[in-house]
C-alpha cells in the first residue's frame, strides 16, 4: 500500500509547480541583452545584482562577446554574487597568450627555449619558410571559460540550460550573424568573444565564428526571438573617439572597432518598445583592455541599474512568487549539475598530430568510470599541451543515451614539422668583457615513430660553436632515449690574476657523446653515456707551443628542473649532478709540426660538478637560494686540461665573468627580489624586480688546502625585468678583496 503521506507531498509538489506554471505564463516574460564591451563587462553583474534586489526574474538571457560570457555563467544557475565572485578572480588577461608556463616544459625544451629567446618559432617545409598565424589559438581562453562555468556536455539546446540562453557570434566567412543556440557552452562563449585579429576563428559546425559585436554587439532581436515580451538591453559598447585621441594606429583600429558595433547597436536600440528598459552605464574612461577596473565598471553599472529601478520595480514579484522562481530555476541548476557529475564512460581521442596515442594518454592521466570535473579537464589540457609539439589542444564532453564521452582533440602546429629557432644575446661587464652573440637552431622533426628528431645548432660572437644532436626516443612514451651529439667549439677567453686579464687563450675543441637516457618525469631526466674530446690551446707570447690533448671516458648526468624562470625564478627548483670519467692526453706541437705523438703516460681524471637554485616567493617578494660545488680531482695530482671557474654576476658578484679558475671550486648565495613592476607600477604583465645578493665563495688548485678565511665575500645590487627577448638586468657588485664589476644583460641568461 503506497505511503499516504509521500503521496500527499508529491501532489502538493505539483499543484505547486502548475500554479506557478500558472502565475508565470500570466506575467510578461523579461529578457536580458547584455551587449560586448570587454572589461566593462563586470557592468553585467551590477545590473544582475539590481535585478535580485528588486524581485526581477530574468527568463532569458542572450550575450554578445563579454555579454555572452556573463550570460552563460548566470544561465548555468550562478547567482550575481558568485558570478561576481568568478569574474573578479579569473585572470582574463591570460586568455591573451598560449605560452607555456617555464616550469611545466620538458627538460629539453627549457633548456633550448633559454638560449633561443626569440619567441618565433618559424617553420620549414618542401624549402618554404612559414610561419605562424600570429594568431592565438585560444588554448588558455578555453580553460578559463571552463573553469567558471564547468564542463558541460554538449546541450541539445541552450534553453535546457536553468536559464534559455543563447551566445551571438559573426560568421567570418559570410559576415553574418550566427546566434548559437545548442552545444559546447564554452565553444559557445569563446566563439562570441573571439577578438577577430587577435584569436584565430572558432570552427563551429560550418561556420568560422569570430566576435559577434562585428554584426550584432547588442542582441535585442535575440532575446525577442527567444520569446521575451520586455527586454531589459545593456549597453557597454565604446563611443567613438575625438580627432585629437586618433594619434596612432591602436586608436584608429579602435575607431573602426568602435565604427562596427556602434552602428550595429543603433539599429538594434531602435528595435526597443516603449516597454522596454535600456540601461548605459557611464563607462567614459574605462578600457575594454583593462581588467583592473572590473570594480570601477561594476560600480558604474550599480549606478547605472539604480537610476533604472523606478521603471524596473514594475516587472518585480512579491516574495512568494520570486522564490517560486528561484526554485525552479534552481531545480534546472540541479539537474545540470547531475549532469556535470556524471562519470565519464569512454575517453576518445581526434589525434591530427604526429603525438601517439599512448603518450597523449598517458599526459592526460584520466580515467574513465570517474566523474571528471573541469579542474580535472584543464589540468589535463594543461600536461598534454606542455609537450610543446600542438598548436591547441581542447577537449569537450557529450551525452549519448547513458554514456558519457570525453572527446580530446589535439592539433599539430600548421607551420611544421621542421622548426628554426633563433637568438641573440648581449652581456657587457663595462670594463673588460663585452660579447653579442647570435644563435642559430634548426631542428627536423617526427623522423620516427616515436618522435626522433635531428637538430643543428650554431653560435657567432666570442664564442663560436656547432652542435648536431640526434635525439631518439626509444618508447611510445618517450621516457627512455638515445642523444648522440658532435660539438665543435672556438673561443677566446682569458687567464686572470686578482681579476685582471692578464693571458688570453685561444681554444678550439672537438667532441662527441654518445648516451642513454631516462626521462623520470616531465621535468627531469638522468643519462649515462660515453664522450671523447680534442682539443687545443693556444697563446704565441705565453705558450712556446700549442697544447693538444685528447680524452676519453664516461659521463653520469642527472638533471631536474621546476623553475618559473631561470635568470628572475619566484619558484621552482633547478638540481644538476654531473660526474666524468676520463682518460687525458696531452702533447705539444714542437714548432708547429702537425705530427702529433702523445705521451705514454695518461691522466686519470674525476670530475664532480652540483648546481642547485630554488625560489620561493610570498605576494610581490621572492627569495632565491643558489649554491654550486665542482671538483677535479686527478691521480698524483697532476695538472688537468679541465678547470673549475667562478666569478661574474650573482656568481661571485665584483669579478669579472670566470675570473677565477682552478681544481676546486664552491659557491652559495641568497638572492632577495622586489617586484616594483607589480607592486607600484601596477603592471601584472610587467615585471620589474629590484634586487640584492649576498654570496661566498671560492676557487682553489688541487693542491691547496680549502680554509673558510680564504673565502671570498660578495654582494651586488640589480634592477631587472622579463622581455620577449629574454632577460634585461643592470646591476653593480662588489668583494671582500676590494674587486668590483658593473654588469648589464640583454636577452642573455646569466
């Protein structure tokens, strides 16, 4: 016999719901318009909050740009606190740049990416140079959209969402105006603010969707469509400049800007009836650009919404019927939230790269049988994207009866799969060494099945070199390798005597390794291998003859690697641990002859060699720590052709670059970083760090016993900041021993 009382509650229920059904289809449905206007857009929010306050249901909602953006997330249940909340925490900025983040590359790819600082990676192909779109692919604004509305599988319809919403995007292709009205909410909202000429375009189905305010910033005729009998429009859009602020070609590309979603906008507002309400927030002086005023644009738009209560307080409910409301609408935001938690049944993957499967896989590290939250998806996004070998990675799910599928799709950069890299550096100690260097790489890709790759590096300036490096992955998943390297180096460089050059050497060597490798994590790797090495050094007026030798052994190199950055590091630690085995053999070059006969007796030489930085920082303060440890020890303690060397900035600060040389050689400093950039210029994107160094140190010959009097105490002070180019730094340091050095690094890492 069924339970009377739950069947007595279940009846209630639904009278309620029909009544409420009742009472909602008497009173006139409102619509929301909430127009382009890109970091104005926290105006949105303000004129949702007013709607709250004053008992005013939103039945549906459309978005152009910024407005879809807000109009997704308070379609999805939000409430205009939370939406507030989301908005002013999320770094929108970022959605601008598809770098990836130092610390989440590849050992191999840090190291590359420091000494080839100019961000353009050109491509190679049939004997064609080309290059990227310069267009961003949107890989980080996708995972923003995510984060703030989640990861929604794909709507048959937007009015299934716990408000009908649809996003206003402009087919590129047609210059038309496409409303999106089911699918990928995020595809849907990143499409309608596609800033054209900065994004590339969203394929959606058959269109090439960019910003909708080109054709229709401010979407009235939407909401009406959708079956609104009072619109509410909200209008964030820019006037147009006077002739004295058109003085350059930003402010006129922002004139012609200004030219398309005015006018759109216009012919929209006259679509208004007189019961219809149009709220335009004072938005004189704010940019769409600037994401630091959301709080002065929400203001504006509270004023702005407030001035409009009068005529809004005629759509309010009484509290009894706005509850209603709100319950229903939070049964929708229910039910969509029973969808995001359903498990994911089968991950497929839509692979259009030279990446296998097995790797992709094994980046995203997901599982299905497990709900998979958008944190999780971006996370993933994130490690599959760090292989640095995509142009865009995404990912999107979707209902198929009771399944739930996550579909991953990963895109090959359209400018490869050959690659030349470049950069160019400049570092002048003012009194005694300057040297520009420019280098070269050219890297040719997918040469196997796993990945192999050929890459040719040169460097012109004070040092001349050339490295070709066959670098083979020997797994699907590229954790074990083979690198077979050839170098060929010619430099000059000098002997010191209390930090004044006294010999200048001449050095010219050949070498090769041959190792085995093991990449234990993203960020860090081991190798073991064999080398051999010829060399030579010369100096007419000190040496009577030139110095040959040849040498041979084994290397154990282990490397880990999590630094922000490598010259400015707020976080992150940077260990390497390298020890050599070798066999040397020196001749001299009797007159010139170039016949050589070596010696009998060989040197055995041990060589050990530490380097460790970490940084910590809280809010705009950063601390680094650095220490370094080397040491050649030799049988009998004889004379190595191989040499340990300290000095130069924040390496021994006040002694010139390698001034001092020798068997032993330790080192530690702590590094204390102020970034002015942010702190008082109020530049995020800018960096400026004011900092100073405290560091010991010293050099010693074999022979020499190590005593803590013999150490060598330094200091400096630097101002510095992170281009495109690699590192700016100016700085000054001074020693115990009265030496001191004026440092300046342009796109150098030091």
């Amino acid at each position: 016999m069924p339970d009377i009382r739950k069947v007595t509650r279940y009846l209630a229920v639904l009278m309620a719901m029909f009544l409420f059904s009742a009472a909602t289809d008497a009173r006139p449905k409102v619509g929301l318009a909430l127009g382009g206007g890109g970091a104005k857009g926290s105006a949105h929010i303000a004129v949702l909050k007013v709607l709250e306050e004053n008992n005013i249901p939103v039945d549906y909602i459309a978005g152009t740009s910024i407005g879809a953006i807000v109009g997704g997330m308070y379609a999805t249940g939000l409430t205009a606190d939370e939406v507030k909340v989301l908005m002013f925490n999320t770094p929108w900025d970022e959605g601008y740049s598809d770098r990836i983040p130092r610390q989440d590359l590849s050992w191999r790819v840090k190291k590359q990416n420091d000494k080839f600082n100019i961000p353009i990676e050109m491509g190679l192909s049939k004997g064609k140079i080309t290059l990227p779109s310069g267009l961003l692919y949107g890989q980080q604004a996708s995972q923003l959209l995510r984060e703030v509305v989640g990861e929604h599988p794909n709507f048959e319809t937007f009015n299934n969402l716990a408000i009908p919403y649809r996003a206003v995007a402009t087919d590129l292709v047609n210059y038309k105006t496409v409303v999106i009205e089911q699918g990928d909410l995020v595809a849907a909202m990143r499409a309608s603010a596609n800033v054209p000429g900065v994004l590339a375009p969203v394929q959606l189905d058959e269109y090439l969707l960019v910003d909708g305010g080109i054709t229709n910033n401010l979407p009235i005729d939407v909401v009406r469509a959708m079956g609104a009998d009072i619109i509410i429009a909200v209008d964030i859009g820019s006037g147009l400049s006077e002739v004295e602020e058109l003085n350059s070609a930003f402010a006129v590309l922002g004139q012609l800007s200004s030219f398309l979603t005015s006018t759109n906008s216009e012919v929209q507002k006259k679509l208004l009836t007189d019961t219809d309400i149009l709220i335009v927030p004072n938005i004189e002086g704010l940019s769409m650009m600037d994401w630091g005023g959301l709080e002065e644009a929400f203001n504006r738009g509270m004023t702005a919404a407030n001035k409009q209560v009068p005529r809004l307080s005629s759509l309010s409910l009484d509290d009894e019927s706005y509850q209603q409301h709100l319950e229903l609408r939070n049964k929708r935001k229910a039910q969509l939230q029973t969808r995001l938690k359903k498990p994911v049944t089968e991950i497929r993957l839509t692979n259009n790269s030279a990446v296998s499967d097995a790797l992709i896989l094994e980046k995203l590290q997901l599982q299905a049988g497990e709900a998979i939250s958008a944190v999780d998806v971006n996370a993933a996004m994130n490690r599959l994207y760090s292989i640095n070998e995509f142009q865009r990675v995404d990912a999107h799910t979707w209902l198929q009866g009771e399944e739930k599928v996550l579909q991953v799709v990963s895109e090959e950069k359209s400018w490869g799969p050959n690659f030349i890299q470049m950069g160019i550096g400049f570092e002048d100690d003012i009194q005694n060494t300057s040297d520009l260097s420019l280098v070269l790489a050219y890297t040719l890709r997918n040469l196997t099945e796993n990945g192999g790759e050929l890459r040719l590096e040169t460097q012109l300036g004070v040092e001349r070199s050339f490295e070709t490096d066959f670098y083979l992955p020997l797994d699907e998943l590229r954790q074990f390798y083979s690198s077979s390297r050839y170098t060929y180096d010619s430099l000059e460089w000098d002997l010191f005597i209390e930090n004044t050059p006294v010999i200048p050497v001449e050095q010219k060597t050949h070498a090769i390794f041959q190792g085995l490798g093991y990449n234990f994590t993203q960020r860090g790797y081991t190798e073991v291998g064999l080398t051999a090495e010829a060399g030579r050094f010369r100096n007419k007026s000190y040496f009577e003859e030139d110095v040959h030798y040849l040498t041979y052994g084994g290397y154990f190199d282990f490397g880990f690697d999590s630094l922000d950055d490598i010259n400015f590091p707020t976080q992150g630690t940077y260990f390497t641990f390298s020890m050599l085995l070798r066999e040397e053999n020196v001749n001299e070059d009797v007159e010139d002859d170039p016949t050589l006969v070596w010696d009998d007796d060989e040197i055995l030489s041990f060589v050990v060699d530490i380097n460790w930085k970490t940084a910590a920082h809280f809010g705009n303060h950063a601390f680094v720590i650095k220490a370094s440890y080397a040491e050649i020890f030799t049988e009998r303690g004889e004379d190595s052709v191989y040499f340990t060397s300290l000095g130069g900035f924040l390496n021994l600060s006040g002694y010139h670059k390698d001034a001092l040389t020798g068997n032993k050689k330790i080192f530690s400093a702590g590094i204390y970083q102020f970034d002015l950039g942010r702190s008082f210029l109020d530049q995020a994107g800018l960096p400026v760090y004011l900092g100073v160094s405290l560091e010991t140190g010293g050099v010693w010959q074999e022979w020499q016993e190590m005593d803590e009097a013999d150490l060598i105490l330094a200091s400096s002070i630097y101002l510095g900041t992170k281009t495109m180019l690699g590192p700016i730094a100016f700085g000054y340091g001074h020693t115990s021993t009265d030496s001191q050095a004026v440092y300046f690094y342009l796109g150098k890492s030091f």
